[in-house]
C-alpha cells in the first residue's frame, strides 16, 4: 500500500519546483513544494531589465512607453571617448592602385585616387610577356611531339590498288610507305589503307581531303597511325583456325561469308 502511495506522489513536488499548484494530477504529501507564478508586474519589471536594442542603436524607440524592455541606458563618459581616438586614416594617393599593381591597368583612369606608377606597370608588364614566351614555347614543343606523319583511309572501292592511292596522295607530299590489305582468294582490297608521309604538312593536305571521291566512293581520312600489318597479322590466324575447327571444308570468302569449296572432277581428295 505504500509503494502505491508512493507512486501517486508528484515527483516535482519531491524536487521542490511542481508548476501545476493544485491542478495537479498526482498527490502532494510528504516533503516538497510548487513554484510560485509570478504576478504581470514583477513578469515586465524582469523584461523590464532586457535593455532595448532599438533604443539602443539609435537613442529613439517607436513603441516609446509601451515598450516592455528598458530605455535606461548610460552613455559612455566623455573622458572614454577622448581616449579612444579613431585612427587616421592613409593618404590614398600615396597607395598604389591594386589593379595597376596586377594588370598594369584601371578601369578609373585619372578618377582613381590611388596611386599610379609607370615603374610599377612596366614590370607587371614584363612579367606577362615572359609568362606568355614561355608558355608559347611550350605549346609549340607538344605540337611537334604530337604531330602524326600518318594517314587513315577508309570508304575504298574493293577495285581500288595501291597505285590510285598513290596518285591520289601525289600532290600532298612525298609518301614513304603505303600499307594496303587486300584478299588473299581475289587480291582486291579490303576497303581501308594506311599511308605514311615525310612531313607533317603532307599530313595537313592530306586530311583536308577527307569526304572527297574516288571511284564512286566517299572517302573518310583521319590523322594517325594504324596499326594494318598488326590487323593483318591477328585476321590470318583468325582465318587458319576457322579452316581447321571447320571439318565441311568451308572456307572464308572475300566479304566474310562462308563459302564451300568446290571439288575438281577427277581428282581424289589427299
């Protein structure tokens, strides 16, 4: 019975500070207490104490009497402000211009009040020449490193040979090296090449050639290298395997089909 009473008790009342007086729910016995409520005139004599910040800030506030905070604010003695003297302020003209200092230039011109010195902008200027050279020359040895002596053709007619390539790159420059695939079965081409200038120039005239014509067809030329005897190389053993894995005789024909061979009459099989 009594750890039930002890349960109804109010544990604020225990701690002294129960804000709910006699509306509380729970029983108020034994040792403890509730909060007063304070009354309208010591709740605004405590806003009263909160200084007003508008008051404050300009020396006027617009709710005058009505405001609930305090407009008794002590002005600082004459004697503090004496001491505290603001700091005189530097001669503008005697600074040099921020803008000069670094671009060498002002958008104000003689409306600027900072100071504007010709020493000054002469070696901003020297520094953004230097800068600029040095930068050139940097850009001018990645573009001879990256410059390509090769050409990619694509788009040929299959009756095209490595002469009429040839001719047709004539007039570009000389050509060290055309690597042109053809069938191994027909001996016509694969519709693609590689051609292998002197001089980068030759490189320049020839891609400026890409999308012109040659023997009905639109040819497609790009800059770089490509790697035909590689392909070339990877296709033949492709080629050798599927006439090995292929035991009905098949063999590949020029446009990729598989075609079968034809046996001779007469003649027996090895």
């Amino acid at each position: 019975a009594k750890d039930g009473a002890d349960k109804n008790v109010c544990f604020l009342w225990k701690k002294f500070r129960c804000p709910y007086l006699d509306n509380c729910k729970f029983s108020h016995t034994g040792e403890g207490g509730c909060i007063e409520k304070k009354d309208d005139a010591t709740a605004s004599s405590s806003k009263k104490k909160q200084k007003c910040f508008a008051f404050k800030k300009s020396g006027t506030c617009k709710l005058g009497d009505d405001c609930p905070f305090s407009h008794d604010i002590s002005k600082p003695a004459e004697s503090t402000k004496e001491s505290t003297t603001k700091p005189q302020a530097k001669d503008k003209s005697q600074t040099d211009c921020i803008n000069w200092k670094n671009k060498g230039k002002c958008r104000k011109g003689d409306k600027c009040p900072y100071k504007h010195d010709e020493s000054v902008r002469e070696k901003v200027l020297a520094k953004k020449k230097a800068a600029a050279e040095g930068s050139s020359k940097d850009d001018r040895k990645k573009d001879k490193n990256r410059q390509s002596l090769s050409v990619r053709v694509f788009g040929l007619n299959y009756d095209t040979t490595e002469d009429d390539m040839r001719k047709f790159f004539e007039h570009c420059g000389p050509i060290m090296e055309i690597t042109f695939p053809t069938f191994e079965d027909s001996g016509r081409s694969k519709g693609y090449c590689g051609v292998l200038f002197t001089s980068p120039k030759a490189v320049e005239q020839a891609v400026a050639l890409d999308g012109s014509e040659l023997q009905g067809r639109w040819l497609q030329i790009q800059e770089g290298k490509m790697f035909l005897r590689k392909w070339e190389s990877v296709e033949n053993e492709r080629k050798e395997k599927r006439m090995k894995d292929d035991d009905n005789g098949q063999a590949v024909g020029e446009y990729g089909q598989k075609v079968k061979k034809r046996r001779k009459h007469g003649f027996k099989d090895d």
